[in-house]
C-alpha cells in the first residue's frame, strides 16, 4: 500500500492537462493502486491521477460494497438530465458548494484489458465520475460556480491556509485510520 501527498489547490499539476495513456503496463497498475490506498486514506469518493501530481488520464471512483471504478482515457459519450447537488473536492478540504451537472451519464473507458467499456451511471456515481473527469482537464469544482460564490470560497480558502506552506497534503498514517 502507497499513500502518496495530495496535491492542494495552487499546485500547478492541477492546472495541467493529464495527458492519454497509451496502454495497460506495470507502472500503470501502481499507479491506480497508489490512487485508490490514497483515497481511501483520506475518505474520498473519487482521485485523479493529477491530485496526487501525476498528470496521466487516470481516475478512481469508491464505492461502499464495489471494487472501485477505475477510469483511463474516459470520454462521455452520452449525458442526460441536470442535479445540483454538494460537491468537495481532496484537493480543497473544507470547501464545499452545489454544483449542477449532468445527472446521467454514458461513459467510454479503457479496462485493465486495454478494451475500451460502456459504463452508465446515474446519482452520486456520475457525479463523482463527472469531477474526476474534471480534473483530468484541468478543470476544479469551484470553476462551475458563479464569480461570486467562487470568490466567497477561494477568500475562506486563503483564510484556511493561511500561514500553510505548500500544496502538499500529507496523509499520516492516523488519518488512514480515521
Ligand atoms: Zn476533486
């Protein structure tokens, strides 16, 4: 098991464009299994590759009784409806606002075969996949809002961080635990 530090905002891999990977190799099993231990260490629902400084098209989604959904290369392809519902993000701790996306999704992925899958999802599941995807392109949660409400958060964040150095999160062992 491999916990790595959580890249916070103000890191610029966040900020990069997580490149395709071309194939299933060893390096990329560590990679999905270095994700899953960190964001199960840290209680999230889903991780992307760049949260943890790799800018790679690689996600996880948790889920309560499932293996974790593993996500490399994912394009939606189909989407239906719209929720507005609260999201977090690890890469902000203690930021949370409503988001409104897409409440149905079709999503093409790469599995560990290197075949690309159909996955439909709906409810919190979507969600998840939909802000893990978001980060693959660069994109965080508090770009969907309005200049206002994101204005109101990024002032708490400073506040939050206010006297931290750093964009690294590290995760103890404690809060593995927790
Ligand atoms: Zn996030």
């Amino acid at each position: 098991m491999s916990v790595r530090p959580i890249h916070l905002l103000g890191s610029p891999v966040l900020r990069t464009r997580a490149e395709d990977v071309d194939g299933i190799d060893d390096e990329l099993r560590e990679l999905i299994k270095d994700l899953t231990d960190t964001m199960y260490a840290d209680d999230g629902l889903g991780l992307a590759a760049n949260q943890i400084g790799v800018a790679r098209q690689v996600a996880v989604v948790g889920s309560e009784n499932e293996p974790p959904l593993i996500l490399i290369n994912p394009r939606i392809v189909e989407s239906d409806g719209n929720e507005k519902e609260e999201e977090g993000c690890l890469s902000l701790p203690d930021l949370f606002a409503e988001v409104a996306r897409p409440s149905k999704i079709v999503v093409e992925t790469m599995d560990m075969d290197g075949n690309t899958v159909r996955i439909e999802a709906d409810g919190i599941k979507a969600r998840a996949i939909q802000h893990e995807m978001d980060h693959l392109n660069a994109v965080l949660f508090i770009d969907h809002l309005s200049p206002l409400k994101r204005h109101m958060l990024l002032k708490k964040w400073k506040k939050l961080r206010k006297g931290k150095e750093g964009y690294l999160k590290h995760l103890t062992p404690a809060a593995a635990e927790r």
